[in-house]
C-alpha cells in the first residue's frame, strides 16, 4: 500500500486540494468542546486535514507514505508528522481527540482489526474518538469482487469495505459510542473534477 500511495503522491502532490473535510471542522468543534488540548491523525496523508486542527491543538499525525510527509511538513508546519503505520505505530502519548479520517476502510477485516486496537490504546482518558468510513449506502458499494462480507476490489488493485452503521458500531463495541452520522463528502481534484460518496461517522469515549 506504500507503494501505491507514494507513486500517486509524487505524480499528483497535493491530489484533494487544501480544503479540509468538512468532518474535520466538526470534530474540531466537538474536541473543543470537550476541553482537548492534544489531537492524534493517523493517515494523515499530506496534511490536508491536520491543519484544521494545528492552530488550535498540539497535533500528532501518523503517516506511511515519506513522499506525502514531505508535502505535509511544508503544507502543516504546526503539526509534527510521523513516519510508520497506523495499524501499529506507537507514539508513547495518548491524545484527548483523535480523528481518523476514511482510513479503516482501505483494510481486510484483520488489519482493521489493529487499526480499531490502536487507535483505542492511543485514545487519552475521556478523550474522543471521530472516525470517518466508507458507507453501504455509497453507489460503489457491491461493485467487484467480494473479498470477504462487506469488502470489495471496486477498483483493479484497490479494496475498501463499506460499512454499515450495525457494522461501524460493531468495531468500536469497546468503547461507548457517543453519536454516529452519514454524510456526503465532496472531492476535488487537482482538474477541478468533482466526486461525491457517501461517509459515515463514528464519535465515541471511553468513558462509561
């Protein structure tokens, strides 16, 4: 998976734009909220997402690929970026929010496994958790072979499962889910072509 994101980081830079998700601001406004002081961003790519969080918080950002840290520390100053896997890295802190955006999706059931077990070890005490997934209700879910119960190769070479809120729900059984939410999310590319798909949103503590 490296691979595949550091050509298309090299060939196409920057290849969403500078504006960040519109579920990044939401969950900026509710890690305030909630008095957060230090944030987490795993799969941070080049940092499109994490500067709407690194003028207001101390944010760590987890990332795989060296070409997309590379724009990222030049695009989001503020953030320190760290080379490694989401699944699996260990930063040795826990953070008050943690947004993870449309990352647990690109995953086999195992791997998101680890993602779910890491992101929870990182979660500080009554910290948050905002997580963004591909949902069942998006036009590509069903498309291309079914590698197993809800994930799909809809693209050659490019898998993503697409979840149910039932099934979001079930991968964060550990914590106590505090809201859940779909929207639709709009990209543009660097040609200024527009893709719309539909997300889900997980928000939760692990406060009881």
């Amino acid at each position: 998976m490296s691979d595949y994101w550091d050509q298309r980081y090299q060939n196409e830079g920057m290849i969403w734009g500078e504006t960040a998700s519109p579920t990044a601001d939401h969950a900026r406004q509710l890690f305030a909220e909630n008095g957060a002081k230090t944030v987490l961003v795993p799969g941070a790519g080049y940092g499109r997402n994490t500067r709407a969080f690194s003028a207001e918080f101390l944010v760590d950002a987890i990332e795989l690929s060296p070409d997309a840290i590379e724009l990222a520390r030049k695009f989001d100053p503020r953030t320190t970026f760290i080379e490694g896997s989401a699944l699996d890295h260990a930063t040795g802190k826990t953070y008050d929010g943690i947004y993870c955006y449309d990352l647990i999706h690109l995953f086999e059931q195992m791997e998101r496994d680890s993602l779910t077990v890491n992101l929870i070890k990182h979660l500080g005490e009554k910290g948050l958790l905002y997580i963004t997934c591909f949902s069942d209700e998006d036009a590509n879910c069903g498309l291309g072979k079914e590698t197993e119960p809800g994930t799909y190769e809809y693209k050659p070479g490019k898998l993503a499962h697409f979840f149910s809120e039932e099934d979001l729900r079930r991968h964060f059984a550990g914590l106590t889910i505090v809201e859940t939410g779909s929207v639709d999310e709009v990209l543009t590319n660097l040609a200024g072509e527009t893709h719309t798909y539909r997300l889900r949103y997980l928000v939760a503590t692990n406060v009881i």
